[in-house]
C-alpha cells in the first residue's frame, strides 16, 4: 500500500498553507540564530587569541551554527503535543478506526516535517558554499551533506520514537507538555546543539557515546561538514537503530497498558 504517500502530500500542503509565515518565522529564526552565535565564537576567538578551537575555526563554527537550527528542527519538526494534545481532547479516537497503526501514520506526519527541513538545509548549504569562500574545501561537498541529511532522517526516526513514548504518558498524567520540553532541551544540550560536543569534558563524552544523545544532533552535523569517518557513521546508524528498536518496544508496551486508561471523550 502507498498510504504513506497520500499521507506524506497531505502534511506537505498543511506546510505550504501559509507560506509566508513558514518562510519568515523558518529564514528569521535561522539568521537570528546564526548572528547570534557568530558574533559569540567571533568574541571567543579574539578573547583567546587564537583561529582555532577544538579542531574547530571560525568559519567551521559559523557552519556549524548553520546547520544545528536546521538539524534541530529536522529532529523536534513542529508537532509538539501531536499525541497528547488529541488525547486530552478526545480526537484520538478517529485514529482508532484507521487501518493502520496509529503510530506509524503519526511517524509518517511527524517525518514528512524532517523531510521539509532537509530540503531547506540543503537549500541553504548549496547558498552558503557560494557565498563563504573562506571556508576550506573539504567542508564543502554535496556527498557529505547528502549523507548528513539521511544520517537526521534516521535520527529523527529515533527521536520521534523517544517523543512518542512521552506523549503516551498523556493516558496516565493530565500534563506532560514539560517533559516534551525537557527532551527537547537534554537533546539540544547532550547532542551537542548548543555547543559541539568535542569542547564537553573527556569523561563526559565518555558517558554520553552510550546514550543516544550524540548521535541525534553531534554526528549528522559533522557528517554535513566532512568530518565523520564511515566508521563513525556506520556505527552511529548501528546505534541509532538499536535505540529505534528499544524505544519502539517500550511505546508498544505503553500503549498496550495505556489502553485501558482510554475514554475518548477528552479532558
């Protein structure tokens, strides 16, 4: 069956519905951030008199700050609530007579948004190759970032997993909008979105490699900028699915038990 497609173009006109608000709030945001964090690492830089840090220059940071927005929004996508909400309103229910997993069609929306996303940082890559020449060639080819973007679809796979398994938490709690937010932030922050994860101390980064955390935001965007081995991409893909396959064995397990605690009929 290609229900996925009809489900996929469906979301893709919700997104284009207003394009200009997508567009304002999506390039305003991304720039907004990009100065933002320019103008910090350019003071850092000055402050230590030096051009590099961590195996990272200025022009790489700048790169970096680029695609962690983009990246972040590949993973996180705008559907905050898209469990809990409908089931504290009772609307969850039409998802029950659809025949087809719940999940997948939610994992279906929730992607296609990742899918959009890629596009635009590809869109904004190909600008920016054209118009930094002073970044070093090697940071700059398409291979790389074709493999970085599939590297966030993965992880977006496993991410809207980990969401899922708190937004199913909305059968048993009559609030969980925080813990969405705390995953957010604790992905941000340990997968290296708001500051790379090579200026972390060693043993911290130590600890985080088992976790999932790295290799949601840290490696895909390293992977973009050239500096991933196939190595460290094939086992980041390794650990990604192994994450996907736990966290989708709990959300089973949750939504068998959280059934029973079901009415339909909202808050």
């Amino acid at each position: 069956m290609n229900w996925w497609r009809h489900v996929m173009a469906m979301e893709i006109r919700k997104i284009l519905a207003y394009r200009s608000d997508f567009w304002i709030i999506f390039l305003g945001q991304t720039a907004v951030q990009l100065v933002i964090a320019t103008a910090l690492w350019k003071s850092i830089f000055e402050t230590q008199g030096t051009i590099q840090m961590n195996g990272f220059t200025l022009p790489m940071m700048t790169l970096y700050y680029l695609i962690v927005p983009i990246g972040m929004r590949m993973l996180t996508g705008e559907n905050i609530g898209f469990i809990s909400r409908e089931i504290y309103d009772g609307s969850f229910n039409r998802y029950l007579i659809y025949p087809l997993s719940v999940f997948q069609y939610k994992a279906v929306t929730y992607l296609t948004y990742s899918l959009f996303y890629g596009v635009q940082l590809i869109l904004l890559f190909s600008i920016y190759q054209f118009t930094m020449i002073d970044v070093t060639p090697t940071l700059m080819t398409f291979v790389h970032l074709f493999e970085g973007v599939a590297l966030f679809l993965i992880s977006a796979t496993t991410y809207v997993l980990m969401a899922m398994l708190i937004e199913l938490l909305a059968l048993w709690a009559d609030n969980i909008w925080t813990l969405v937010v705390m995953l957010r932030f604790f992905t941000s922050f340990f997968g290296g979105g708001f500051i790379p994860l090579a200026f972390f101390p060693l043993w911290a980064r130590e600890i985080l490699v088992f976790t999932p955390f790295p290799y949601l935001v840290s490696l895909p965007v390293r992977t973009v900028m050239g500096q991933s081995s196939s190595i460290e991409i094939t086992l980041g893909i390794v650990v990604l699915l192994c994450w996907s396959f736990f966290f989708m064995g709990c959300v089973a397990l949750m939504w068998n038990k959280g059934q029973k605690n079901y009415s339909g009929v909202g808050i």
